[in-house]
C-alpha cells in the first residue's frame, strides 16, 4: 500500500545537487502499516521507514472538579471543566447524569475538533449545606465511559463573639453594677467562620422576650409586674448601649474587635410610691446579622439565609446614696470677725454594692476636711467643716459634691475619663458678727503721728491697721469756699479737692487731664508723671481713635439690625391682602377649649443616620409600618430624573442604610409550574430610608425574561413590587438566580426554583360501572358522567378517543374534545345504548395535547329478572 516515485540518477549527483523521491499512502483496511525505504548512497545503505497511520481523535477529560468550600447564601457557582482533542479529526461526547444534587451542566453533548479543547460548564446551587460528591459519566468517542467526580462542601456562614482575653465563645456580658451616668465598657471580638468575606451591622434587641429594661429583679413577683405596668415605654434604649463599631466587614475567617459600653439611666415612671425601687436592672440583647435583602420583614415572604448571632447584656443600675448626720442643713453658731467654728459631720454610704468617689467644692467662708476622698460600699467618714468668715453678715452657703466615676467620650469610646456625674447639695448658715470697741481720742503732744486727722489734734488709740494705699480724700472745689485764696475764689473750672495728707497719693494722679487744689486756698497742686511709664499725646489719641472705631462698628450693627428689621415689618404688612386695618382692633377673642383641637396623631420618629447610634428593633418596626401603610405604588420612574433623586441614587450607603432596604424573598419558589405556561411571583421592595434609592435588575436566563420592569427609582419610605415572569419549555427541575443593584453600586441575588411539569389530566375514576336507574323501561340507555381534573397552571386541550376491536362499541362519551382551565375540572357523559348482542364493555382514551394518556374502562351492569 506504499508506492515509491522515483526516477534514479544514472550518473553520479554532484555536489550541491538534490534528488526528489515521493513516497504515496493509500490504505486499503482500518489499520496501521509499518514499512521501510531502503537507499543506497555509493556502499552505505540507509534504512527509512515508514508509517501508515489511520486518522483518529484523542479525547480527554479531568477527572475532578473541586468547588472546595462555599456558603450556603442561594448563589449559583460556575466552574469549567475542559475536553481535549488531542487527535486528528473531531471527536463526539456526552455528558450524563443521574446524581442527587442538582447540577446545571452545559453542553452535555457535542463534538470536539482535533487540536482544540471544549469547556464545559458545571453549575452548582448553593442553598442546602452539605458535602458534595456526585459522579459524571463522560462518554468519549475511541475512549469509552469515563468518570468525572464533583467534589465541594456547603457549609453555612457562621458569625461568633469571642472573648478577648479567653478566646472563647461568648453568650453573656455582665456589666455588673453601676451609679446611674457613669460608664464601663466591655470588648469582644467578631468572629466570621467562614470562606467568604461578611457585612455586618449591629442591632439592639429593645423588645426581645426575656429582655428588661430598669425593672428591680430582687422585688416579688407582684411588685415586678405593678412596676412593669408603670413603666415608660419610650424610653430610647440606644442611649443605654454604645457599640463601637456598630458595622462593618470582616475578612474569611477575620475578628474584629469591638467596644460594648454600658451608661444606665434612671428612667422616670409616671408614678412614684413611697416604697418604689431604686434599683433598676437591664437585660438586653445586641444582635449581630449579616448585611442584605431581609425578608422577614412581611409575614407572605420567606426567610432570608442572613446569619446572625445574639449576645446578651446584663447590667444594674444603682442612684447614690449618702447620708449625712446631723442632717444636710448644718446651722454654726453666732462669731465675731476673726474667729473660727467646727462641727463635726458624719458621712455614710448607704449603697451595698459599690464604693462613692466625692469631691468638696469650694465655697466662701466654709472649710471641708477632707476635701475629697472615697467611701466604701455601707462605710462613713468624719468630715470636719469649720466656718471661717470674712466679712461681717449673715451667710447661707450651697456647699455642693461632686460624685465622680467614670464616663465615656462618644467619640472615643476606648478612653474612660473621671467626671462628676451627680451633685449632693448641703445647706451651711453662719453669721458673723462685729466687736465693739471704745475708741479714746488723746490730745496730741506735738508729735504728729503718721495717721491722723485734718487737724492733728486727736489720736485715736485702738486697733488700727496701715493701709496699703495712701489716704486720698477729694471734693468738688465749687462746693465749698473755707480759707479760699482770693484770687481763686471765682475760678470756674471743674478740679477735684486733695486733702492735705494725701501728698503721697498726689505724685500719682488718677487721670492725667484732672486738676487737684489744696482744700484751702484752692491752690493748684503739683503733681508728677513718670514718662517711662505714662501714655504720649500720640499714644492717648490713638487710643481714643481704636475706642471710636469699635462704638462706630457697634453702633452700625444696630443700625443695620434695625433697617432690616424695618424692611421685613413693611412687607409683612405691605401686600394686596392688608387694608390698613390694624391687627385685631375691636375684635374679642373667641373661647377656645382643648376639645376644639384635633388630636394628631404622634408621628413615629425617623432613624437617625448617626454612625454611632446603633439600630434597635422597634425602631425598625416603626419605619417599616410607616413604609408599607403609605401604599402600595406599582409603577415608578425608572430613571432619576429631579435633581434630589439624582443626588441620593449616587450615594454609597452605609451598611445600616442597606440594612434598611427589604428586598424579597430572597427565594422565589414557584412549585410545580406546567411548561408552556406564564407564572408571576411578587419581589417585594421596602425602602425605610430617607432617600432615593435606584433598583436595576439584570437578567439573563431566558425563562425570566418576561418580567418588567427593571429598573425603577424608590421614593423615600415607600414600597413597590416587581413581578417575575417564569416560561419554560423544559420538564425538570430549574434553579437559577438573578443580581440586582441599588444606586448602581451595591449588588445582592434572589433565588429562583421552579419544577416544571408536563401538561396532565387526572381523571376521577379510571372504571366507570354504569347501571340502569330503578324505574326505568327496559332498553333505556345507561348514563354515568366522569370528572377529568386539571391540577397544574396551565389551560390543557382533551380529546376522548374509542378504543375499539372488532366490534362496534356501544358506548359514547359527550364531549368529545375540548378545554381544562387551570386548577379547574370538567364533567363528561358516558352513555351506554344497549340492543341485541351489544357488549357490555368498551374502553376509551383520553389523549392530552402536548400532555399525558389516560385510559377509562367502562362496563354495563344489566340484572335480568326472571
């Protein structure tokens, strides 16, 4: 089967010349050939061989496709697996598969051309936790049946709080017990389990069960429910817990570290008995969830796959209680100037559980020993307060106490400073009184002494003090004219009279432009100024001019107040609507009760968008009925058009404000649904949020895509729906998933699962036994009717067909064809005519379009009377 074409050389070849020889194939069997070529070149002998070979393909497939760890979270998981030709010519495959998990497998035939590769593609659903191994079967053409295994592990997505120091899982946090406004902070770590990446967001818990919010569990069970009745209900917890960070995103298998504070406040109830607590206990929970569409949140959706994990927080809240013997009104006795008064007080701590930090203020003319200091729990101490006065009257002093703890900064929660978180008042009363002392006035021997009188004549003897500053006694020379000087008797101008001992204070004159004369002759006096220290005339001038320039800034700010002022008084009574008449002038006001106001109903306060405020679940509940008892709008714009939509559907929200957004049910199951037919399921969205947000849909399956509309812009608290369209033409088992994105940004997935079925009729009963009705004559025809049921969503066409032999049937059946509605039924008659020789059996068919077979044996029962 090999030919060899060749002319031999009959001389010599030269050198740098060739020889051209063909070598042709032509295989005459399914077979490889195996020959030699053998040449002589002068005395060597080369062999050449040569093969035949068939053209074949060369298929391979891996073995394994490893989805390794993924989260149960409804997403679909697309891996590929390759098929290669490494032959000569095309190559056919087929996939099949008849495992328990459900895998979406495209293609599961074709054919492979030669020296390329096919990727197959295998989808996997990831809403049941498991472990996955299940089997392909790959047929290969030249190579048999092969075997693929599908391997991986859904696990679900675990969220735990862990202690700090233990490192292990936490249930319960006691913050034990603390004075009403002060703070302790606890850590914990967050902990995501998982092989996926996780948004959190906190949640307070304000009206779980078990939860108790300032109830005094150590009273009966009696006094707990009175106390209960009694309580305010809106108090707002989040002011009780501090969480720092209140949201996030933890990594795989990441902590985070978070700081839980604890700051109690007393709650005031409506009615306070003698015998009220004053011991207030907390039990709250703090949940935290996974970010995400909440379903939950109307009664007809489904369950979202979020995970969550709750922590329990315990804490008692405590007032201070000090007391005071003999009393907080501490009355000293009568004193002179001078002296000094103690009394001893005795302070105690009346609290069982916690020791009190006090602080003294300091207060005018009363001393507290010590100033400061810390009581234990049911302790006292010895407090001496002496009144010291200094000045002579009748005090009555607020001495107050600072109680410090510990307190919080909102913006830095990790650092705990001392502050004065509540103040104890006492009441000190003293009075102070002056000696009298007999003042001796001696005549003066000649000597005048440092102080002494305008004459110097009398001394007085007694306790007198220098003082620091010279006498300087002044008055207006016009008003008096004793020993005035003659030629100063009828001086007019406006200067101040100097006593003569004030020389000291007259080398410093208290402003420079005042004239000062004796008391006597109205001389003018002398006096000095220090140029190293006094102002120039340039200096004093510019100082008046910086003076004037602040009163005229002052002064052009009222005048400008005042213009505006003017200008908004005349168009508020300049307009069409005023005809000068004077507001209410002669008119009586009319008698206005509180019955004649309607009463307005409390709108519920809206979520402050505060990073540190944390969500609470009744706060929650609030702004959910307020959305979805708004109404319900089936058609928005599906474009931001106004300038505010467009600026809130191009924000980045947070994840508490996605926390917000309800989108559901996150699994939209349609259950048994016929092919060929149109089923619609609501996706419900809920915006609780203040702001626009923008909802695209994409969808790419080609069984979804009859629903509209796409896109659509969500005013504030507002909720709508989408309807999803399902069509199939495909029996089987259908698990797909669609993306939608909010503001162009932030994406989430629903689930879709549908079982599509073939169109079916049932019929009522499969044997029909038709007898004469009593009374009748004989030869009366036989009659029976039989329902045929329709159960699936689809409209289905019938057709009833005779199944006879070789005889004629004497039954019939009316209608012969016609129409099902879904979920409906309809009545057939069978009628049997009997005659000579008639058979009392027959049997139709009931033949489905597009749709099942059912047969109906039908009998006569014929009693014959002797």
């Amino acid at each position: 089967q090999f030919k060899l074409m060749v002319e031999n050389p009959g001389k010599p070849i030269a050198s740098g010349l060739q020889l051209k020889a063909v070598v042709e194939y032509t295989p005459e069997c399914t077979e490889d050939l195996q020959d030699k070529l053998t040449l002589l070149v002068d005395e060597d002998v080369v062999h050449i061989p040569l093969l035949g070979l068939i053209p074949y393909c060369d298929l391979e497939v891996e073995s394994e496709i490893n989805f390794g760890e993924m989260i149960a979270n409804n997403k679909l998981i697309t891996k590929e697996i390759n098929i290669a030709n490494h032959g000569t010519t095309s190559g056919v495959f087929r996939i099949s598969y008849d495992g328990i998990v459900l895998l979406n497998i495209k293609p599961t035939r074709g054919v492979v051309k030669p020296k390329s590769v096919k990727k197959i593609e295998v989808v996997i659903c990831t809403d049941v936790p498991g472990v996955i191994k299940e089997m392909l079967k790959v047929e290969l053409e030249s190579r048999g049946c092969t075997e693929v295994w599908i391997k991986g592990v859904v696990v679900e997505q675990v969220l735990k709080v862990l202690g700090v120091s233990c490192g292990k899982v936490l249930k319960c946090i006691n913050f034990g017990p603390l004075y009403f406004g002060t703070s302790k902070t606890e850590k914990i770590l967050l902990y995501n389990e998982s092989p996926e990446y996780m948004d959190w967001v906190a949640v307070l818990e304000d009206n779980a069960v078990g939860g108790e919010m300032g109830t005094d569990l150590r009273e009966s069970t009696d006094a707990v429910l009175h106390d209960l009745s009694l309580k305010n209900k809106d108090v707002d917890v989040s002011t009780l817990i501090l969480c720092v960070p209140n949201q996030g995103t933890l990594l795989p298998y990441g902590k985070s570290l978070i700081t839980l504070c604890f700051s109690p406040e007393k709650f005031e109830r409506d009615f306070e008995g003698k015998h009220a607590s004053v011991i207030q206990d907390y039990v709250l929970f703090v949940r935290f969830e996974t970010v995400g569409m909440r379903g939950d949140c109307l009664q007809n959706l489904s369950g979202s796959h979020s995970c969550h994990v709750d922590l329990a927080l315990m804490g008692s809240g405590f007032p201070v209680i000090l007391t005071f013997k003999p009393g907080t009104v501490i009355n000293f006795k009568d004193c002179y100037l001078g002296e000094q008064l103690q009394i001893a007080c005795t302070m105690k701590n009346e609290s069982e559980f916690l020791p009190v930090m006090f602080s003294f203020r300091k207060t005018a003319h009363f001393n507290v020993s010590p100033e400061r200091g810390k009581l234990k729990k049911n302790s006292e101490k010895e407090l001496m307060i002496s009144f010291s006065p200094h000045q002579i009257g009748t005090f009555e002093m607020k001495q107050i106490i600072d109680i410090i703890g510990t307190g919080v900064d909102k913006n830095n929660v990790d650092v705990l400073k001392p502050k004065s978180f509540h103040q104890i008042y006492l009441t000190l009363l003293g009075v102070c009184k002056s000696k009298r002392t007999s003042i001796v006035f001696t005549i003066n021997p000649g000597l005048t002494p440092l102080i002494s009188n305008a004459t110097g004549q009398f001394v007085v003897r007694g306790p007198g003090r220098l003082c620091d500053t010279a006498p300087m006694a002044i008055l207006k020379s016009t008003q008096t004219h004793i020993h005035t000087h003659q030629k100063n008797r009828n001086c007019k101008d406006d200067a101040v009279i100097a006593f003569p001992n004030d020389r000291a204070a007259s080398l410093r004159p208290s402003e420079w432009n005042k004239k000062y004369r004796t008391i006597f002759t109205k001389t003018e006096r002398y006096y000095y100024v220090d140029p190293e220290f006094a102002y120039t005339d340039s200096e004093r001038l510019l100082k008046e001019e910086n003076k004037k320039h602040y009163l005229d800034f002052i002064s052009n700010i009222r005048r400008r107040r005042l213009e505006k002022e003017a200008a908004r008084q005349f168009y508020v009574y300049n307009n069409p609507a005023s005809i000068g008449i004077k507001p209410a002038e002669g008119l009586k006001s009319p008698n206005i009760s509180v019955t004649h106001f309607p009463k307005e109903k409390p709108q519920p306060k809206m979520l402050p968008l505060d990073d540190n405020c944390m969500l609470t679940s009744r706060k929650l509940e609030t702004i959910v009925s307020k959305s979805t008892n708004k109404g319900l709008w089936s058609w928005l714009s599906p474009m931001p058009s106004s300038t505010q939509e467009k600026e809130d559907c191009s924000l980045t929200l947070t994840h508490k404000q996605l926390h917000q957004i309800f989108i559901g049910p996150s699994t939209i199951d349609f259950g048994e649904v016929c092919v060929y037919s149109t089923t619609t399921k609501e996706l419900h969205i809920i915006n609780n949020l203040s702001l626009h947000i923008w909802i695209q849909i994409e969808i790419e399956v080609e069984e979804l895509q009859a629903t509209s509309p796409l896109t659509q812009v969500v005013p504030p608290l507002t909720k709508t729906h989408i309807p999803v369209v399902f069509e199939t033409t495909t029996v089987g088992m259908f698990k797909t998933s669609f993306n939608y994105k909010i503001n162009h940004q932030h994406i989430g997935h629903v689930l879709v699962v549908a079982h599509a079925m073939p169109v079916e009729l049932q019929l009522s009963t499969r044997e029909l036994i038709l007898s004469p009705v009593p009374g009748c004559l004989a030869g009366t025809e036989f009659r029976r009717t039989v329902s045929i049921c329709n159960p699936r969503n689809h409209p289905a066409g019938f057709t009833w067909r005779p199944v006879t032999g070789d005889r004629k049937s004497a039954f019939t059946i009316k209608p012969t064809r016609g129409f099902v509605e879904a979920y409906s039924d309809v009545e057939c008659e069978v009628v049997w005519h009997p005659g000579f020789n008639t058979p009392e059996t027959g049997q139709f068919t009931l033949c489905v379009c597009k749709g099942n077979s059912i047969n109906l044996k039908c009998f006569a029962k014929v009693t014959i009377h002797a």
